[in-house]
C-alpha cells in the first residue's frame, strides 16, 4: 500500500517533448504519515492476537477449518467461497482462507 515514487528523468529545458520544462534541483522532501496509513503496528497485533486467544474462532471460520482440514481441491475452494459470501469480496475471502489455513498448521505444528 506504500507509495513509493518512481526517480523522474531530468528536464530538458526544452519548451516542448518528454521531459520539458525549465531545470531545477529536486528537493528530497519528508515522508508523509499518510503513506504508513494501513501498516499493522506491534500493538494493534499484539492486542488482535491476545483477542484471537481468548475468544477463537466465529463459527463460519470453524468450518472453513475443517474443510480446509480435509485437504482436496474442492473443499479448498469451497472455504474460499464460504469466506467470499461472508465477508464480500474476493480479496477478503482469499486473505480469510489464507489465515485460516496458516492457523490449521499452526494446530498440526503443535501437535
């Protein structure tokens, strides 16, 4: 999500073309706080995970866990088009399977 500007060409000093206009020395200017806007900060994940500890997982997570447990193809995609119905998008439904799937080896890890 970051905005990083790409190193624009020198000028010409031309009135006309690609890269006209009068030559001037770029200035390096401060990042803006803006471009951090969406990054996950350590406290914000720390208290998300002391959540996820304490209270689990919704029900419809719960069963994206166990189709994703049986571990064919089909029920792959059926927990990403359950997590799409639930939560609206595609993206969100991806990222959702994602994490779930990260929890169900995080659970064979530990066992």
């Amino acid at each position: 999500m970051g905005k990083t500007a790409a190193p624009k060409p020198e000028r010409t000093g031309m009135a006309a073309g690609l890269n006209k206009g009068f030559i001037v020395t770029r200035r390096e200017l401060k990042t803006k706080p803006s471009y951090r806007r969406g990054r996950k900060g350590e406290r914000v994940s720390l208290v998300r995970e002391v959540v996820r500890e304490v209270v689990g997982f919704a029900p419809y997570e719960r069963r994206m866990i166990e189709l994703i447990k049986i571990g064919s193809a089909s029920t792959f995609k059926r927990a990403l088009k359950l997590a799409k119905k639930r939560l609206g998008t595609h993206r969100r439904g991806t990222k959702k399977r994602n994490e779930m799937s990260e929890a169900v080896a995080a659970m064979r890890r530990k066992a």
